[in-house]
C-alpha cells in the first residue's frame, strides 16, 4: 500500500498566495465588470531589459546553428555568468566570493526551499515571525518541525517575533538552533537589517555552530547606506552564511526564472559522529542529481544586465518600482494609515485599521470595496496579524488609482 507523507497534512489549507488567487478570482466571476487592481503578490509587471532581450535573442539564433548548438549545460552554471556575478555583487564591493562558489538556479524561492534537505532533520530551526511562507512550509514538508498548535505555531519551531516595537527586526534567540532563516530587505514587511543586527547575528551563529540561510532577494532595492546588501559584508560571516540572489525582481525574470546561491568553501556542518563535512559539497551532489540546469538562453539574459548599459536599465526597472512604493507609502499615510517598509523594497507593510484588525477582513473590504488585492498579513504567520501587505509591482497608473481609491 502507497502511503503519504503525512507532513503535508500539518499544512492549514492551500498555499497563502493560492487562496488569495482563489479569493479574487471568486470575486471577479461575480462581477465581471470590476477593475481589479492587484498589488498582493509580488510579480513584476514591467517588460524586461531591453538588453536582456537582445541577449536571449542572440542566444536562441545560436541554438538554430550546428556550430553554435548547446544541450545540457552544466549544473552549477554557465562559468561566464558565475563569474560576472562575482565580480559585480561580490568582489567589487571588496567581498571574497569566487565564481565556483555560486550555483545558477532558477529563482530563489526554490533555492530557500530546497536548501532544508542538505540539513539533518532534527536541525533545529529559527524564523521570523510574519516570514515568507516558503521557509517554514518546506521545513514541515520535510518533518522537521511538530504539528500546528492553536496559536498557529508549529511546535518544534523557535519563532522570531517582528513587530513594531522592534521595528520588525529579528534578534537572536536565547535558546541555540542550528539553521536560522533571514531575509532582507524583508518580505513580507519591507524593512531591513542593518550592520549593527546583522552583526549580532553572525556572532550569534558562530557561538552556536548555527548556518545563517540570508536571503537577499531584494538587495537591489536598497537606498540606505547602514543596510548591507549581502550578509558577507559582516566579518566572519563567509564561516556561518549562504546567501541566496535571484534575478526576478532585480531584473524582471518571474516569469524568465534565474536565481543563484552562494555557499563559502568554509562553511561546514558536523556529521553523527562530529565529522566536519563542506556544505557546498552537499549541495552539489544535490543540484548535480536534481537540477538539470538553467537555460542557455536564459543564463545570457542574465549576464547582459551586468554590461553597463544593463546596469543602466535595472536601475530604471528599479527606481520605477521604488517610486510607486512611495506614492504607496506617503498617499496611505497622509490618509492617516500607519505603514512600514517601502524605503528598500518594493513592499509596504500596512497597519489594518482600529475597527477591521483582522487582516482576511481586511483584504475582503480592500477586495470589495476598493477593488484592491492586497495580503493578509496572518498569511505570514501569527505576527502578521493585524496587518496587509502591498506591493509597488504595478504601472503607475494603476498605483495611483490604487492610492485614490483607498484615499476615497
């Protein structure tokens, strides 16, 4: 007899931004006639780089030629991407990172998921608490966490809470876990860590013999200058850190999908028997036996951002996306609504007004009143309670409406 993985079953319901989908899909067969405006989920809505395009148009002529034709490519990725991204996000701001460091993927969502496997099961964990669902989900997927409690908390799992009396800053727990799950610039919240915190944490991590899993997603999206834009920037942090990149909303790829992690030749984890055994080698063997690489042609489209024109469009990609996440932000609080977040990212973390604190309701009076997709923040977990997240990933007219909307 065939029998389930019952880990799955501790799972409440469908994925977060599934139910939101489903949410609003109800809604507009009910009335076919309404404009939705849709700021939940965090896909891109403006086109690609147009050098990206030029680049993936180069490479698929190439594969209509015998002389230039490539099937599988290797596993960790093409060298002359690796290298470009070593050299741009990593050397050149002085951070020791080599091009055999970094595995291509395609995106970071799977990265932050699949990474739990190279990890025993009765690691300990750490997550923020709102955090984005991916961390926590695969972990009970994979048993390592107990079964839902009643204040939605899975047992098992040491919570990190982020609220506003924080600031929606994590900050090492009293007790010792072994993997500790980051993500700034944050999603869903929109804040960051900076030097100071990130530096609490590394040394935490190298007192508890912990691995620090960063993701950094949204680094290009930072303005601040006290907010590091990846966590190798911490002395000491190359020893307890893997950092996971994605080229989604940097450049525009969801739809495209290219990310890639880091993982430090130092960074090591202890067998049953204390043995020291090198992450990265784990993760190869991993990716080698069940990633079959990015595309070829997707991987030159990639590359092209780091030319100097490339370089030139993503800033423009990013500085429209970082405008409507201030139009968000400013139009929501000169209506008197308490927001956070929206500096360094593309999210804005909006506070649900006195007389609707549940988030769901509020994303059902957004969803009905306004014609406005947002996220609940219970979505996230417990913490996220009493909040939504919006995001700055729409044409700015559509923003602006937005923003007259719930003005109105």
């Amino acid at each position: 007899m065939a029998k389930v993985n019952e880990n799955y079953l501790k799972l409440p319901g469908s994925y977060l931004f599934s139910e939101v989908g489903k949410r609003a899909a109800k809604f507009q067969a009910e009335n076919p006639d309404a404009k939705i405006i849709r700021l939940g989920i965090g896909d891109v809505t403006r086109p690609l780089p147009q050098v990206c395009i030029d680049a993936m148009k180069r490479a698929a002529d190439e594969m209509g030629h015998v002389e230039t034709f490539r099937g599988y490519g290797p596993e960790q990725g093409y060298s002359f991407l690796r290298e470009k991204i070593a050299d741009f996000n990593y050397k050149r701001r002085g951070l020791e990172v080599d091009a055999d460091e970094i595995f291509i993927s395609d995106g970071s969502k799977c990265d932050c998921g699949n990474i739990q496997e190279i990890f025993s099961l009765d690691s300990k964990i750490a997550i923020a608490d709102p955090v984005y669902p991916v961390y926590l989900d695969t972990n009970v997927m994979a048993g390592r966490t107990g079964d839902l409690q009643g204040d939605g908390h899975f047992a098992g799992v040491t919570y990190l809470p982020c609220t506003a009396e924080n600031n929606f800053s994590p900050t090492p727990p009293a007790t010792k876990v072994d993997m500790v799950y980051l993500c700034s610039p944050n999603n869903p919240t929109g804040t960051t860590l900076n030097r100071a915190a990130l530096t609490d944490w590394v040394a935490y991590a190298k007192d508890c013999d912990a691995v620090i899993l960063f993701d950094a997603a949204y680094a290009a999206y930072i303005t601040e200058d006290d907010v590091p834009r990846s966590i190798y920037e911490i002395d000491g942090a190359r020893d307890v850190a893997i950092e996971f990149r994605s080229f989604s909303k940097t450049a525009g790829f969801t739809g495209t999908r290219c990310g890639y992690i880091v993982i430090p030749d130092g960074l090591t984890g202890t067998t049953s028997t204390g043995e020291r055994v090198p992450f990265k080698k784990l993760w190869a063997r991993r990716h080698t036996t069940k990633f079959n690489g990015t595309s070829y042609i997707t991987q030159r489209g990639a590359e092209a951002i780091y030319s100097d024109e490339g370089q030139a469009q993503v800033k423009t990609l990013i500085s429209y996306y970082l405008e409507n996440a201030r139009i968000i932000r400013e139009s929501l609080s000169a209506a008197g609504l308490t927001t956070y977040g929206g500096v360094n990212a593309p999210y804005i973390w909006l506070k649900t007004p006195a007389d609707i604190p549940n988030s769901w309701d509020f994303f059902d009076v957004l969803l009905r009143k306004h014609h406005i997709i947002g996220t609940p923040g219970a979505g996230f977990g417990p913490c996220g309670e009493g909040y939504l997240r919006l995001t700055s990933f729409n044409s700015r007219e559509n923003t602006i409406e937005a923003c007259n909307r719930l003005r109105g």
